[in-house]
C-alpha cells in the first residue's frame, strides 16, 4: 500500500494512504510575507477527509473551503464542528465531532483514533529559539492564563503586527472559544501507524502507550506538560514526547515562519542534538513543502 506526506506549512499534512486523501488541519492560505507552500485551498482538488488538532485559525482554517470543494468529511472537537456548522454553513453530513477516545473507521483498512492532548502554553514565557530554557509560570490560574491569551489575540486583530496580519485574522480567526480542545490523532494504516499532534503539549500517561511508526509533532513555542509548562527549552520538550512515543521516525512541524513578524525561522539544530543524545533510535526527518515524501515502508 502506498503511503505519502506532504508538509503543507504551520501542522497541516496531506497524507495519501492508497486512494484515500486524508488532510490533517487545513491551513494553507497564509499571510503575503510567509515563504509559500506552493499550494492553496483553490488548488486542492481531492480530499476524503480533514482530521483537525484544535480550532485556532492556524489550523482550522481552510476546512471550510475543502469540505465544500471536495465533499471531504470533517473530524474534530465540538467547538471545531460548532464553528464549522455555524460560521460556514458545513452541511451537517460532513462533520463528525470527537472529544478523544474515539476509534474512527476509514475506507482501505485504516483506523483513526482520537486522543486527549494539550496546547503549548501561549499564555507563557516562551524561547526565541529551540535551546532557550525557560522557568517558571507554574500554577498560573486559568482566568489569567486566559486573559494573556486575549491580549495576544488582540495585538494580531489590531494592526499591531501590521495591516496584512490584521486582514488575514480578520478573513481567518472564527474565535473559538480557547482552543477548543487539543487532540492528537493516531492513525493505524495496514502498512504502520502515523502519530500526529498539531501543537507542542501532551499528557504524558496517554502518549506513554501509543509506540506509532512515525510520529508528526509540533515543535513551537512553551511545551505543556501535563498541564503545566515545560520547565527547560522547546528542544528537551520534543525529546521528551520522543522518548514517551519510541517512534522510528520523526517529522516536525509548526516550526516554519509561518506568520511574519510573529514568526521567525526556527533552528532545528537544538531539536536535532537533543533528539541525537536522548532518543538515538528515532530518526528526525526535515520535510520540506509538497515533498510528496513515501512513509512506512
Ligand atoms: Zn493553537
């Protein structure tokens, strides 16, 4: 059976398992100053499915415009279905909403099942760069770490990072409320299983279990452990969900500049090391966009 990856910028994947399309987030029309993908949701002619990880725009958006051109079938959080149903007009036969726990049939013998994940801490100090400790920020209630959340968003809406910035969030935040809910998925092909999380948190007693083929993870911003940020840099971070996952292969991603100025390139050279030192029997692949990468063979 072949199976193919396409990195498609910030966690969107496009993951082709025999005839089935099967996208995981949807976000592919970014703001002027980000290097393209060489793709836009106009030129996505086929998709059977859209898994999605949470509902913030970096991620949802797009699902929308895939679902009405392909008839894709979209899975994810209650409040991603919500938004999707309410804000889009995503007939209901196309939305399937999962709270984590759910084991998903696909056609061709593949199986998705959802788990319980977590956010990074965008409400925490976080390091510019991948090997840039950061302590601290424990026991943070929850109405403040909202509050700091708010004023983030709030800089972006506002012209603060720029006019281009200020449309793109205009033409892409449905407002969620939160995140919605952070899942990761595990998908089960006859020929292995791909691990997908599309923001840097987990709870570790979950991905303890999980041992897939290969595992996609986010390597962005201030790790969330258990609830609580990381205390150490972002590259200890992803040696640690390594380490938990014991896959053979690793592929990062929302380590891309996906958003100029917000964004900036990350220098995966930490990760590497870390990875290198800690988790020696993983091997870390850099993806390029539209590679078009065979996996699991
Ligand atoms: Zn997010």
């Amino acid at each position: 059976m072949r199976v193919t990856l396409d990195w498609l910028g910030v966690s969107t994947f496009r993951l082709t398992v025999g005839d089935l399309v099967v996208f995981l987030d949807a976000y592919l029309d970014r703001v002027p100053a980000a290097p393209p993908i060489g793709l836009t949701t106009a030129d996505v002619t086929r998709a059977d499915y859209v898994l999605v990880g949470h509902s913030h725009f970096d991620h949802l958006w797009g699902a929308e415009r895939i679902a009405a051109r392909t008839g894709a079938t979209v899975i994810g959080s209650h409040e991603t279905v919500r938004l999707l149903r309410d804000v889009d007009d995503v007939p209901e036969r196309q939305l399937v909403a999962v709270a984590g726990g759910e084991p998903i049939e696909l056609p061709g013998g593949i199986r998705v099942r959802v788990y319980p994940a977590l956010h990074s801490c965008i409400w925490a100090t976080m390091g510019a760069q991948p090997d840039e400790a950061c302590l601290g920020d424990l026991g943070i209630a929850q109405h403040e770490r909202a509050a700091r959340v708010a004023r983030g968003m709030e800089m972006l809406h506002n012209g603060a990072l720029g006019d281009d910035v200020a449309r793109h969030m205009a033409a892409s935040d449905r407002h969620p409320r939160g995140e919605g809910g952070s899942f990761a998925y595990l998908i089960e092909t006859p020929a292995g299983s791909i691990f997908w999380k599309d923001t840097s948190g987990h709870w570790s007693g979950i991905l303890r279990d999980l041992r897939p083929d290969v595992a996609l993870l986010a390597a962005v911003g201030r790790g969330n452990v258990d609830g609580e940020p990381v205390q150490g840099t972002l590259a200890e971070f992803v040696a640690a969900e390594v380490g938990l996952l014991r896959p053979r292969e690793v592929i990062l991603c929302h380590h891309d500049d996906w958003m100029p100025p917000l964004t900036r390139p990350t220098d995966v050279g930490p990760i590497r090391h870390e990875l290198a030192r800690r988790t020696p029997a993983a091997a870390l692949i850099e993806m390029g966009y539209l590679e078009g990468r065979r996996m699991l063979e």
